[in-house]
C-alpha cells in the first residue's frame, strides 16, 4: 500500500508556492517530500519538521539554523538549501533535490563494497565535511542515510540538521543528539561535539562499507552506545580476510576512542585517505568482498535521536601493573606501541622462510636481472598532505630528486602541502627520476563586493562574476534605498571569503507605509486616498452584504494602521449594501416582548415613550410597520403608550 497517500501534506500546496507531491522519506524529526516550487517550475525536496515538535522552540531554531548553516556553504558534495519558512503548524526548509539513492539503500542491496568504490564515496564525503569544519559547524550526525549517490553518480552530503558552530557551546546536560550506531566517544560521554566526531562517524561508515556490516551491535541503544565506550573498532581484515593493511589503519586512526590521536577535522582524514589510496596496489584496490547477503537491517539505530545521558557509563580507563592510568590503550591500536595484529605478528614469524624462498626465486631467475630490477627502478612514495620539506626528505630517501615546484589552490588540502605529484603515488620511475611537486595554497578567496544599493538581479550577477553564490534573501524596511535594491550583504563588503561561497541578501522594502482607513468611502475615492499615500489598489470581484451603502468600500486588506512598504497592494471589498430582512410586527406587546423579538430578528431598538407613556408597558407603534423590510442591524423605534 502507497502510505504517501495517507499524508496530509502530499498534493497541498505549502506557503502558497510549494505543491507537494511524494513523501520520500520520515525521520526522527523530520519527514522529505517531493515537491514543486511553482514560482521557478523546478523540483525540490521539502524537509517538514513534524508538527508535534515545531512547538518547541528548541527544536525550531536548529531547524532553522540547518538552512543558514548550509546556505553558507557553497560546496558540490553539499545538498544545497533553497529556502526556510514556516506555514502553520508546518516549519520547512526548500532543499536541492537529488534523484538516485542513499548509501544506506547501497548498503542493503549490494553489503560489501569494493575498496575502490568505498573511498570513491567517503572522498567526497570528507570533502564536503571539510568544507563545513574550515567553515566552523560540525555536522553531528553522518550516516549512510545522509550520504546521497544521484543518478549521474554525484555524491552528497545531507541532513544538517544537527550542525552547530565549532565556536559554541557543545556540553550538554541529560541528553546526546545524533545516531547510536555512530556517535563518538566523547559524544556519549558529555556531549562535546567538535570536528572529530565527524571524523568518527566516517571511520564507521568507512568500516560498515568494507564489511557489510556496523563494527559496533547490540540487543539495545545501551549496549551499542557501551561498546563506543569501551570498545575499538576491529580491523575491517578481521572480518574480510585479506582486506589491505592500509584501509585497516584508516578505520583505525578516524575511530580512535581518543579523540586526541584522530585527524582533527575532514581535511586531515581526507589527506590520510589520498596517501593511503596510494599505497594500495590494483588487486587490493578491486579486491571483490565476499557477496554475502546484506545483513538484516534495523532503523530503529539509523534513526537520529535524543538519548538519554543515563543510557552512557564513565569509560574507566586501562592500568598498568602499577596501578597507573595508561595512556597507550585511550589510543588507536595502529598508533600505539601496542602488540601487533595476528595477521601482522604471523608474517613476521613467517620472515625467514619468506626470505630464503625469495632468495632461490631469485637466483634461479638469474644474477642479471635481479640486479636491473633491485638497482634502476623504485616507486613514487606517498606524499599528499606532507609539506614541502617534508617531500624532499621522503624523495631523497627513496633516492628521488625533486623536480619543479608548483602551487594550486584547494579547498581541502592545507595550505603549503602537498596536492598531486607528477608521477603519482605508486609510479614505478627509474631511480635518477625527479618527482614534480603540486603544493596547496589553500582555498582560493575572493572579497564580498559592494553591492549596496545594487538592484536585486544586478547584484545577484555581480556576486557570480566574482566566483560567488547569492545565498538566502532577505527584506527590510528602509526609508534610504530604493525599493528592491540592496541594503547590505552576510558576510558584509570587503570580507575575504573561499570562493564559492554563499552570501546573503537583505534587500529593501522601501519606505513604511500607513495603510489608511478607507472603509465606507467611495471606491474612487478610496482608489485615490491609497496611490496618494504610495500603495497599489486591486478591487476584489466578489461583493459582501455590509453596513455601508453599495459601491462603497465594505474592508481592506492590509487593515487600516497596518505598516506595509511603499508599493505593496491593499485590496478592497465593495459593499452590496446592507441585508434587508422582514421587520417583526410588535404593535400590542409588552415591551419586552417587542424587544426581544426584534433583537432576534437582528435590529437595534430604541423607546419613544413621550410624556403618555413614561410609565406604560405596551407597544402602540413602530418606526417601520411589521411585515416591512428594512436594514440588518439597523433601529428600529417602539411608541410606548
């Protein structure tokens, strides 16, 4: 059964613009929709916010605060925001949609991905994280539910609904935010939030797309949110016999319990996945996991949630023989002086013997050509994200000269690193060779133009000729500069900002104006009264009953006294001229009688009661005879005698 077609939301039009017309998918805080914007004709996913929580206002301001977080980062692995607003009980944000699949829906079909395509998918995963940590928010909550894979093969970042600025205040007290199956040590155990807890969440994803499989499982929340606690990671070779060493030390070094020896942000983590990549040989590299079914699947850990604090435990930390806390097991097995894996310990024990057959090979093969191979040729060591001194020595060591110099700019790879090398990584070159070096000269920037008083589209086509993005708008009042113009830009002019960023727009509404009160005038005179004070008039086509005689203005929207900008339109009602309903004969009742039945009827009544009738109780005339008609709500006068 289609359960889109028990949705409220699905074939509404939401904010007068967005028709709604699938739900794509529901969330712990949210439900996506397929939608159309019928101001621009475009598809587009709207995120809702469920009802029950758009009463809190906490709730609300992270909301919102997703659509001017991501409206800043102008990044081609980011979903892009459109737009945020409310309608009702409804808060959405008007998102870039993707059509395709998330790396969850991967996941569950295929299990096991190839290490190619694994690092194909988390590389730009980090660099869209590394746009977000260089440009101060964490992201809090990735998972594969947030990573998209659109048709065309595009990967992206979604969901940032959890984001919150480097600079702020992380603790929390009584609760954790985000996903069981990916939260970070510290994350659990008080709430900090800072880089490395996306760093985390990749060194999971890293692992569950290798293995097929979460490194971490359990009967309840309790028992997973533990063992991030308590823990390592183990080895994706553990589970794939044979997985290369080299994508075992990356799990290893993102999902470090401490926090302290993993890369610092997604910059870091995506240099250590370029230099690792390197060192894969093609067999390791298109290594085929075992096509086991994908395992059985529970959203319940998938979805993000608050958790209670109570649900986490203190992490006692390991001692030594001497009672002393160890420092050495609060870090990654792979960094630490730790024994060696199995795998590792048993090719050493196997050493020798290696060496003694390698030896036989090779004379059996022939002096001469072990003394080709072994003197004239060597491979390009793994560079990327060293400095440039720190190149040289590894060229030199390898017994590499270093070639031509140059500089790129990046957007995720440090300033005065390296980017590329000419030959790459791996390259079997003769050992006179050089190696050219491509250095990092960080993000290209550009400054925020002055676009004050620029005309809307003007301005729009300035900030892209500058290699920037026109982010959110925004209008305000302004008695100085033109309706529709620009008064000022986020960040302000002269700001240096990464090119292709986002910048926000507050334009002017103009002048305020007064609407004044033009109820139960003339429509020409009340057409006149409104384009003198600067407003535009639309007389609406229907036609109300009301006090004031027909052809005259019955209501106005926006109401008298309401603040509006120069231009805006004030729509007015003509009134039909009052309802006229039959008059109640009342001639021989008492006076309470008359006034009752009158008042019922919907007339205002008044007393003549003359010097005869001060103190009389009977109705001997009316002011308009029963069984006429007259006005609704209008008086009518009893003669008392």
């Amino acid at each position: 059964m289609d359960t889109t077609l028990q949705d409220p939301l699905v074939g509404q039009v939401l904010d007068g613009r967005y028709r709604v017309e699938a739900r794509i998918a529901v969330g712990g805080m949210a439900t996506v929709y397929r939608a159309v914007d019928t101001r621009l004709d475009r598809v587009l996913a709207l995120k809702v916010m469920h009802p029950s929580l758009a009463a809190d206002g906490s709730f609300v301001e992270r909301f919102i605060r997703e659509a001017k977080s991501v409206a800043r980062l102008a990044h081609p692995n980011v979903v892009q925001v459109f737009d945020q607003g409310t309608d009702g009980a409804y808060v959405y944000l008007a998102m870039e949609y993707i059509a395709g699949c998330t790396l969850r829906d991967v996941l569950r079909e295929r299990g096991a991905l190839q290490p190619r395509a694994a690092l194909d998918i988390l590389e730009p995963v980090l660099a869209a994280l590394g746009a977000a940590h260089r440009a101060g928010f964490v992201h809090r909550d990735m998972k594969p539910e947030n990573v998209l894979i659109g048709d065309d093969g595009r990967v992206k970042v979604a969901d940032f609904g959890l984001v919150r600025a480097v600079d702020s205040v992380t603790n929390t007290t009584g609760t954790v935010l985000g996903t069981v199956s990916y939260l970070a040590p510290e994350q659990i155990e008080n709430g900090t939030a800072d880089p490395r807890v996306d760093v985390y969440a990749c060194g999971i994803l890293l692992y569950e797309m290798l293995t097929g499989e979460k490194p971490h499982d359990g009967d309840s929340p309790a028992i997973v949110l533990y063992k991030h606690l308590h823990d390592d990671v183990p080895a994706p070779s553990a589970a794939v016999p044979g997985m290369a060493y080299e994508l075992d030390e990356l799990v290893a070094s993102a999902t470090a319990r401490n926090p302290e020896v993993r890369p610092h942000d997604a910059v870091a983590l995506l240099a250590q996945v370029r230099a690792g990549r390197g060192r894969l040989t093609d067999e390791q590299f298109d290594a085929v996991p075992p096509q086991a079914l994908a395992p059985e699947h529970d959203n319940a850990e998938d979805r993000t949630s608050v958790i209670p604090r109570s649900l986490t435990v203190p992490r006692p930390l390991p001692v030594d023989e001497d009672g002393a806390a160890d420092p050495v097991h609060r870090t990654s097995r792979f960094r630490s002086p730790a024994p060696l894996p199995p795998r590792r310990r048993t090719a050493l024990r196997r050493g020798p013997m290696a060496i003694v057959v390698a030896v036989l090979l090779v004379l059996g093969a022939g002096t001469g050509i072990w003394y080709i191979n072994s003197g004239q040729f060597t491979k390009v060591p793994p560079l990327l994200g060293k400095t440039e001194q720190e190149a040289r020595e590894r060229l030199a060591d390898a017994g590499l000269d270093t070639g031509r110099v140059e500089e790129a700019y990046s957007d995720t790879v440090e300033r005065d690193t390296v980017i590329s090398t000419d030959p790459k990584t791996g390259a079997r070159i003769r050992g006179d060779d050089s190696v050219s070096l491509t250095l990092s000269k960080g993000p290209r920037t550009v400054r925020v133009p002055d676009l004050d008083g620029y005309p809307l589209d003007k301005a729009r086509d300035l900030l892209e000729d500058d290699g920037l993005e026109p982010g959110m708008v925004t209008r305000e009042f302004s008695g100085t500069v033109a309706r529709g113009s620009v008064i000022s830009t986020k960040p302000g002019k002269g700001t240096e900002v990464r090119a292709g960023s986002a910048v926000a727009l507050t334009v002017s509404k103009g002048s305020p104006v007064d609407v004044p009160d033009v109820t139960g005038d003339d429509a020409e005179d009340a057409r006149a009264g409104l384009e003198e004070a600067g407003l535009e008039v639309k007389i609406a086509a229907e036609r109300v009953d009301s006090e004031h005689d027909a052809g005259r203005v019955a209501r106005q929207t926006p109401g008298a006294g309401r603040q509006v900008a120069e231009g805006d339109t004030v729509t007015l009602t003509l009134s039909k001229g009052p309802e006229m309903i039959e008059v109640p004969d009342v001639v021989g009742d008492s006076v309470d009688e008359a006034k009752e039945k009158l008042k019922d009827a919907g007339f205002d009544v008044d007393e003549d009661r003359g010097l005869l009738g001060l103190f009389g109780d009977t109705v001997r005339g009316q002011s308009v005879d029963g069984g006429d008609t007259a006005p609704k709500g209008s008086t009518i006068t009893i003669e008392i005698r």
